[in-house]
C-alpha cells in the first residue's frame, strides 16, 4: 500500500535548505559557547572538549550553508 506524502510546514528549495543549515550552526554554536562557560566554571575536561566538538559541528553546518546552492 502506497502512502501519500505527508504534508509538512516546511519549505522547500535551496534558500530554505541554507537558511536550515545557518540555523543549526547558529544552534551548534550556541551550545558550545554555553559548554565553554561550563568548562571554565567547573573545571571539566570533558565539558571543554563537547564544546570543541560543538565548535567542529557548527564550523561544518556553516560551510554546508555555504555551499548549497545560491
């Protein structure tokens, strides 16, 4: 049996796919810097390397938005 395609709030197209991948770098970066806040405070190792990690994934949602198409 073959589904409809559900229909969903969201847009389509490579404008809406970048403004997405911003977003989720904006959101990463949020993260990390909240991270980094944590790590200072409480002297943790693993907070400040969640950050770097946080920090990596942004970086690379950033160059993904980048690269969609214009």
């Amino acid at each position: 049996m073959t589904h409809p395609p559900t229909s969903l709030l969201v847009l389509r197209g490579e404008k809406a796919e970048r403004r997405l991948w911003a977003l989720l770098a904006a959101l990463f970066a949020l993260v990390a810097g909240v991270n980094v806040i944590l790590a200072v405070s409480e002297a943790a190792w693993w907070q400040g390397a969640l950050a770097t990690l946080c920090l990596v994934v942004a970086v690379g949602c950033g160059r993904a938005s980048r690269r969609a198409r214009r």
